[in-house]
C-alpha cells in the first residue's frame, strides 16, 4: 500500500441534504467525487466508513478526514 495518511481534502465540512439511504464516506481524502468515495482508496490502507440514514436531514460531512467523529464534522479542520 502506498500510504496510509488521510490526504485532507477540503479544511471545512461538506454540508448537505442527504437522503434516506446508504453512504460510503470517503476516508482517505482522495476521491473525486468529494465526500464520497469512488474507489481511489485501493492504493492506502484506508477504508471508506458505511453511514445509513434512517431519513432526509443536513449533515456536516468532515472535510479534512481527521475528525474524532468520522464521518462527520467535529471542527478538527481548524487544527490540521
């Protein structure tokens, strides 16, 4: 594997609506298709993190990967 260090994509939370449904937050901080994983993780040792949502609400989607609340924002961003 060629790393295990999440890449910070973004120093501040995704905000969104989500829908009632699945997630696979991308973790590794190399997805384009940010905050959610496309696959790119295969070349670390990071996995994505499976988020269900029991129905539609916003939601702060970390950003910087180093949260102490993944998959969600906690403000770590201002540190990193």
């Amino acid at each position: 594997m060629a790393t295990t260090d999440p890449k910070v994509a973004q120093r501040g939370p995704f905000k969104m609506q989500v829908e009632a449904k699945t997630y696979a937050w991308c973790a590794c901080g190399r997805s384009e298709n940010q905050p959610f994983c496309d696959g790119s993780h295969k070349i670390t040792d990071i996995k994505p993190i499976i988020q269900r949502f029991a129905e539609a609400r916003e939601v702060s989607w970390c950003g910087c990967k180093h949260s102490g609340t993944k998959p969600f924002c906690d403000g770590t961003h201002r540190k990193v």
